[in-house]
C-alpha cells in the first residue's frame, strides 16, 4: 500500500496526518498551532509528523510524500509562505524547502481551501462535479474552486478568497485589516466574538455558543441566525458569480450543521 504523509495548519491547531491514495485517513494526531513563532510552529509541525508515524508504525522515510494545506498567501509553486491574516508571523517562510530538508520527501505546498476543495472533488461531497466550491467555516474562511473540473488558482494562488469580499460595508474588523468581510462575519472565530460581546462574557467559543444554543437560548440563537444570514449572502454571491452546481461547507457548518444549514439555504 502507498502511505502519504499530510499536515494541516491552521490558525487554532494544525494536524498531521497518514493516508493512502484512496482518501482514506488510518492515523491522525493533532496539536494547538503556536502563533508567536514561525520556527516554534516548524518545530511542532516536525513532531507532529514523528508522532503519527510512530503511531502507525513507520517512518517517514517509508512514506510515498508529504502534502501540507495552509492558509494563504502563499506559493504553491515555490511552497512559501506570506503571512496569512491567522498566522501573522509567518512572512516569507519557506515551507517546503524546510519540510524537505528535514524528511527528504518530495513536498507539496497547497492553499488549504485549495487542498480541501481538490478533496471534496475526488473523494468526497463534490464528486461528480464541473463547477463546484469548497469553503470552510473555522478559524477563518476560505474557499477552494474547481471550475470545468479543474483546480482554479488565479494570479498568485489567490482565486476562492470569498472570506475577503465585503458583505456588510463598516463591519467588524476583520484579519486581513478590511472591514465587514465574510470572515469577520461568519467564521467560527467571529460567531465566537459576538458571543463575548453580547453575553459580556470573555473567553467563550464557537462550540459554547452553539451549545447555548441548542438548549434554546435566544441571545445565542441570535448569534446563529445572524452568521447563517450573512454565509447565506456570501454563498449567493458566489453563485450568482460562477454559477455552480453545488457548493460544499467545512468545519462549523459540519459540527453545527443542525443549527446552521437551513437558515444558510434560506
């Protein structure tokens, strides 16, 4: 059987991961993403990887190779990294070439929603399909799109950034310095700011609100219908854009599907 190393880094946590080249994943170990440091990030990360081997038995040296999804800006191409809104501290890091140096595997660098989108598509909720959009609902949103069946990257690898477009003129202040995108509005990041801000409670999450909210809270329920309004006009936009046969959502929209998905459609 051909192993495949994968690892995801993410704004919260970051994952490593063995698979095979059908999809399906057999070992996977995760850890909270350090956000101060670059090098203190590379250093999980390589752990991360030691660990899921060990975990499965073997050694990376037995794996076919490694792909990484991370947030962008960055270059598939050269597999470096330029500062993503959530990982502020990682300017111009060359990704690849460290994984490279340290595992001797050939390397793969992809924007996550990118990754996650090529994923759906081959795999998972999108096949079958021409025209079709992955985004995630996490710490940020983003979005992959396969457009006449292929992976749509525009200039600089930065096609799909649907978490930056402005939904609500002189919003809340989102990452990318901006205000009122889609991410400042939908993410799970922001349905937990405006938990802290209308319960005046600090250090709530997502999964408290969502929580407070399936036990019938109204403030929390709020909060809900609110994110589902502003993903829903995010979503038409796309649509109305590029016209497509499905769009599949990630992350939140999966752990809250029960309160979310409906109030999205409508």
């Amino acid at each position: 059987m051909t192993l495949i190393l994968g690892l995801d880094i993410g704004g919260t946590k970051s994952a490593a991961v063995i698979g095979d080249t059908d999809g399906t994943v057999l070992t996977r170990v995760s850890a909270p993403t350090p956000r101060d440091s670059w090098q203190a990030a590379i250093a999980l990360l390589c752990g991360l990887i030691r660990q899921v081997c060990h975990d499965h038995g073997v050694a990376p040296a037995d794996m076919a190779a490694l792909g990484v999804s991370c947030g962008g800006p960055l270059d598939s191409a050269t597999g470096v990294v330029y500062a993503p809104p959530n990982l502020p501290a990682w300017e111009a890091v060359p990704l690849k070439s460290l994984l490279e140096a340290e595992f001797g595997l050939p390397t793969r660098l992809e924007n996550d929603a990118n990754a996650t989108a090529l994923a759906e598509h081959r795999w998972g909720a999108g096949q079958g399909c021409r025209d079709m959009a992955f985004l995630t609902m996490g710490t940020g949103i983003g979005a992959g799109l396969i457009l006449d069946g292929r992976l749509y990257r525009g200039r600089r690898d930065l096609a799909g950034e649907v978490g930056h477009t402005t939904v609500l003129p002189n919003g809340p202040l989102c990452p990318c310095g901006k205000r009122g995108c889609l991410e400042a509005l939908a993410s799970g990041t922001s349905l937990a700011r405006m938990g802290c801000e209308r319960y005046k409670e600090d250090a709530l999450t997502a999964h408290d609100i969502c929580a407070r909210a399936r036990s019938g809270d109204p403030i929390a329920q709020g909060i809900i219908a609110d994110v589902a309004l502003y993903m829903g006009i995010g979503l038409a936009n796309l649509l109305h854009t590029l016209n497509l046969e499905r769009i599949v959502l990630g992350t939140l929209a999966v752990h809250a599907a029960d309160l979310l998905l409906e109030p999205i459609r409508a």
